[in-house]
C-alpha cells in the first residue's frame, strides 16, 4: 500500500489514528515517506490530542468517531480518530466513521481515487468485534460498504502471510465468488 501512495496511485487514503501514539500506524509512516509534507508523527497526534481534547470540551456528550485531515500534499489522509477511552476501534465506530468518509468523498473528483486500510492487524489502533475478538475480513468489507464507501481496501500483511484473504476487484463477490467461498459449486 505505501508504494502505491508514493507512486501516485491514489490521492487519499484512510487510516485510524489516536491521541496518544501513532507510532506505529501506516499514518507515521506515510508522514515520514512524503517528502513534500510538513506533518510529523509527533504533530500529528498532537492535532488529534488537541482535537479530542476540544471535543470532550465542547461535545462531551457525543461519543462519534471523528475524521481528521491531514493533507501531506501529494496525499490526503483521512484518519478515523479512535474515541477517546477506548483502546481499540469496535466495528460500529467503522459503520459510523466510514459513513462520514463517504459523505466526505460522495462528488469530490479531487479526492479520487482512495484506498483504505482494512483496520485489520493494527498495532495503534486496532479493530475488534462485540466478542472482544478481530472480526473477518470479509466482516470488515462488509461494514465499509454497507456505510457508501466504495474505494480499495488493503488488508493487513498479516492475512497475506496466512493465506486467509483473496483480493478481488469489487465488493459484495461477485456470484461465482461467493459459491466457490461458501463451499458450493
């Protein structure tokens, strides 16, 4: 994924970040690969710090995950920030966070075309399901296209390595797809 970022192929892409370390994440490391940026791994969490701080402030009551942009001028990043007090991202912060995203991307040729990292296998901010446990890719797919998103999604190298993930072009599968994962001829 961060080749494709840095060969042009996209101009956003979408990740998680947090108020406290991101150190970790895809997003210090695309700050830190274009050149052209003025955004650091550390001024980036301090802006997410500085933006939670003011939400609990300002709209303690809402508990929404919010969109942080930071534009590193060759690249947009749209980073889903983690609600505050959680060490994790549940599902249902993804529905609602990618609805937002795909409000933010509906009718913006300039922000075309975005890719995404599938929250799967994260160290800063990863993802889990109401069991406590990382939901399936396909879970996961599943809840970024129910909520309009319709850009490319990375999965985590972790499931390459497994051999537990397909890639294919569109999302749902397309019907000859789904029976060969179902088992089914």
């Amino acid at each position: 994924m961060l080749r494709d970022m840095l060969d042009g192929r996209y101009r956003t892409v979408i990740c998680g970040v947090n108020e406290q370390d991101n150190s970790h994440g895809i997003v210090a490391q695309l700050v830190h690969l274009v050149t052209s940026s003025q955004w650091t791994e550390q001024t980036l969490t301090h802006y997410a710090k500085v933006f939670q701080e003011s939400v609990s402030v300002h709209a303690a009551h809402d508990h929404e995950p919010y969109v942080l942009k930071y534009d590193l001028d060759s690249v947009l990043i749209l980073a889903l920030l983690r609600p505050r007090g959680q060490d994790h991202f549940t599902v249902q912060d993804l529905s609602r966070g990618f609805a937002t995203i795909s409000k933010m991307l509906r009718g913006r040729r300039d922000r075309q075309p975005v890719a995404s990292v599938s929250f799967l296998g994260a160290r800063s901010n990863s993802l889990v399901d109401e069991n406590g446990k990382e939901p399936s890719f396909e879970t996961v797919l599943r809840t970024m296209y129910q909520a309009g998103y319709r850009g490319d999604v990375y999965p985590a190298p972790t499931l390459w390595s497994k051999g537990d993930v397909g890639v294919f072009a569109t999302y749902p599968f397309p019907e000859g797809v789904q029976r060969m994962r179902e088992g089914s001829s």
